[in-house]
C-alpha cells in the first residue's frame, strides 16, 4: 500500500503477490486473497491497465457467492469493478448503471460509511463523463458529508474537485476555494509532520551512533572479561595441576614405604619359616632319638616277659605289645610329617589371602582365590612378587571404589614359564576406549611394565571387568 502511494506499481505488485504466497499457507484465506487481488486490480487501473484489471475482477466474480459472504467489501469491488469497466469504454451503459446501483444499495442498506464513499465518487465521476449531472451531483454531494463526517480528507478534495466540474461557475469557485484552502492545510500538516519525523530521524542518528559507542564499549568488555576468566582458569589448572602432582608424589612415597615394609614382612616370614623349620627338626629328633628309643624298650621287656604260661597274662602282654607297636607307628609317622617341609611355596599365597580378608571384608566384598600348585612362589623373584600383591591390593581399591561390585574373583596359573594373574569382578565395568585412566590404572599399567609383562583390560558396560596380566618367570 505504501508503495502503491509512493507511486511505485511494479513493486507494489511485487509485494501483493508476496504476501499471497503466505496466505496460501492459511486455511480458509478467501478474504485475505480478495483483499490483494482487488488491490492489485486498484494499481492496474492506476497504471492505465485496465484490461489486466478487468480479468482479475472476472476471476473473483466467478465465485460470486464467496464474495457476498462479505457484502460490504463485495459492493466496493463492485463499485471499482464498474469504474474500471466505465474507464475501458468496451462496455455499455447500463450494464455499468445497473453495477452502480447494485452496488449503492447494498452499501446503502449496511450503512457502510466507506464503501458508500467510494462507490459515490466511482459513480459521480461515471455520471459526469456520461453527462448526467444530477446524478452525478448527488453522489459527489453524498461522498462529500459523509468524508466530512469522517474527516475523510483525500475523499472531501476528491468530491470538491467533482462538484467544481458539475456545478455552475459560481458555485464552483466556491468548491475550488474550499478545495485550496483544505489542500494548503493539509500540506502544512504535512510539512509539520515532515519536520518532525526528520528531526526524529535525527535524534535517531545520534541514538544509533551512541548506541554504536556502547557495543564497542561492551565488546571490550566482552574481551577483557573473556581475558580475566581464561586468566583465572589458567590459573585455577596450574595450582589444581600442583595439587595432584603432590598427591602423586606423595602416593610415590607412600607406595615405596609400603615395599619396604612388605620386604621386611618377607625377610621376617622368611626368618619365621628358619625358625619354625629348625624347631620342627629338633622335635622330630627328639620324639626319634628319644621317645622311640624308650618305647622300643619297654616292647622288649614286654617281649620277654612273653615266657609266662598263664593265658591271661599272655592276652595281657600280647596287647600291649599291639599298642606299642600302634604308639610308635603314629610317632614315626609324626617325625616324619614334622621333618618334611610341608609349608614349603605357600608363604606368598598365605600373605595374598592375608590382603584378600583383610580388604574384602572392609568393602563388603566376597572373594574366591584360586591357585596353581605347580607355582614355585620361593624360586620367583621378590620383585615380581611385591608388584602383584600391590596390583591386587590398588585393584580392589579401584573396584570398590568404581564398580559397584559384590564379588571378585583371583587366579594365578602358570603355563610355559609364564605366570598369569587374573582379576575379573561382577560390576558395571566401563568403556575401555573411552574410559580415562586415573592414577590407579597408571599405577598398574607402570608396574606392569617394571616386571616385563603384558596387561589387558576387558570389560564392558554393566558386565564386569576383567584385568589379566602374563609375566615371564
């Protein structure tokens, strides 16, 4: 519309149809198609194109009774349809007459104030062409107070301009008059209004301009904010990164204590084992030398009293001699037992379900310690032997700590000179690619690494863990 009163058609139209491409969008968008296509009608008629307009309004009065849902509208288009009609000169009289009137009384009968106020100056100016001055007087006359009423003002210059051309010379001069002095106020209305939209448009400027200073403002701020965070954050990593380099240190030292009191727990089980095997000897020597010789005897001098003829002193005699006999079985047996050294290899799996006990039943866990008897745990190195007890022992820290876990399962087995140990729970294990390793695994993996040997690590989400380790003896 704005573009239509600036004089631009072309883009006018341009807009018209696209504001048609989002109303074919809507259900039920009749009436707002009616408003454009009348409208496009009204800028050809403008442009001189009065056939273009001609076939639009053919088309919408194709469905006539869509138009007369809205009967006021439907008398405006009527009204220019008429005009447009009148101004192409291809059409007759009273065809056009007939339109005007139809028109007018629907108009009329609605007391519609601005379709009666176009289809009065559509017809007067169709009347004054064709001569018929009363008619066209009275629908000038008409259109003129109802714009009054209103104050209608592009309507009331309009209907002057036509009661100027009807009336007789003096009359018209007064229309004329009338018409100057409303048209000159309407331009210094228009001026005024000039003035205070550029000197809005001006205050605008400098609003725009400050505005412009203010982002600059804030986008330095911006920076500097960005600059203090990133700043602080930096920081904040440096003393969280100190942080945790002190506690590895300091887990370092604690780990490296722990060794040397595991060596000394060695060294001393080793010194107990000594003891306790020499003690075992000298008992064995004892109940041998000792014990046995005093039975031995007493079964000889039983045996010779074994000359008496009594039968129940021979039945007496001769069930003594059966349970001397059984005595020194049992002693010889014993003696034999004490000098062997059962406990032989089973010191490091003892210390092993010492840890599993002590560490199970702190975190709740239950445990199953499987090993293999063809382990030769006194002929293995005590390095070896210091780094998988502190596997286990971070292993089941790690699983208390992350698994959820209710029960761990650990296994040694040897096979081609190879030791290998196996730690498997029933937790809801992790991702092994995306899973970060935290100072437990690194721990692990480097201890791993000291005794030459091979770690793997299988588990998956919600079914366990597994963690197998192969060492060469």
């Amino acid at each position: 519309i704005i573009s239509d009163e600036l004089g631009q058609f072309d883009k006018a139209i341009e807009y018209h149809h696209k504001a048609l491409s989002f109303s074919d969008q809507i259900e039920d968008n009749y009436l707002y198609t009616l408003y454009s296509y009348s409208n496009i009608a009204l800028i050809h008629k403008e442009q001189k194109q009065y056939e273009k307009a001609l076939d639009i309004y053919k088309n919408l009065f194709k469905n006539k009774e869509i138009l007369l849902q809205e009967p006021y509208n439907y008398a405006i288009i009527l009204g220019d349809y008429a005009y447009v009609k009148h101004l192409s000169k291809n059409f007759k009289t009273d065809e056009i007459t007939s339109m005007f009137t139809e028109a007018y009384k629907i108009s009329d009968s609605l007391q519609d104030i601005y379709s009666l106020m176009s289809i009065s100056l559509n017809a007067s100016e169709f009347y004054k062409d064709i001569n018929q001055k009363d008619s066209a007087l009275f629908f000038a006359n008409r259109a003129y107070h109802l714009a009054r009423e209103t104050n209608t003002n592009d309507v009331i210059l309009r209907s002057l301009i036509l009661k100027s051309d009807i009336e007789e010379p003096d009359k018209a001069k007064s229309y004329l008059t009338e018409y100057v002095k409303l048209s000159d106020s309407l331009q210094n209305k228009e001026r005024a209004i000039r003035n205070k939209f550029a000197r809005i448009e001006f205050e605008t400027d400098l609003i725009v301009e400050r505005s412009k200073q203010i982002a600059k403002e804030r986008l330095w701020l911006l920076f500097l904010s960005i600059g203090l965070i990133f700043t602080l954050l930096l920081l904040y990593i440096i003393v969280t990164q100190r942080t945790k380099n002190k506690e590895l240190r300091f887990h370092q030292q604690q780990q490296e204590t722990n060794e040397e009191i595991y060596n000394l727990m060695l060294s001393q089980q080793d010194k107990i084992d000594e003891a306790r095997v020499a003690e075992k000897k000298r008992i064995s020597e004892e109940i041998h030398d000792g014990i046995l010789g005093r039975l031995f005897g007493i079964r000889l001098s039983l045996d010779s009293l074994n000359m008496s003829t009594q039968p129940e002193a021979i039945e007496t005699r001769e069930k003594y001699l059966e349970d001397l006999k059984e005595i020194e079985q049992d002693i010889r047996k014993v003696s034999h037992e004490l000098n062997s050294d059962f406990v032989s290899g089973s010191n490091y799996i003892s210390i092993i379900k010492s840890l599993l006990e002590k560490q199970t039943k702190a975190y709740k866990l239950k445990y199953v310690l499987r090993n293999d008897d063809n382990i030769d745990w006194d002929s293995i190195n005590n390095k070896t032997k210091i780094h998988y007890y502190r596997i286990i022992q971070e292993s089941l820290q790690n699983i208390y700590k992350h698994a959820n876990a209710t029960e761990v399962h650990i296994s040694f087995k040897q096979k081609n000179n190879v030791i290998c140990l196996s730690i498997s729970d029933n937790g809801s294990g992790f991702d092994v690619n995306k899973a970060r390793k935290g100072i437990g695994l690194k721990n692990i993996n480097s201890r791993v690494k000291e005794i030459q040997g091979e770690l793997d690590i299988i588990s998956t989400m919600d079914s366990g863990t597994e963690i197998r380790i192969k060492t060469p003896i």
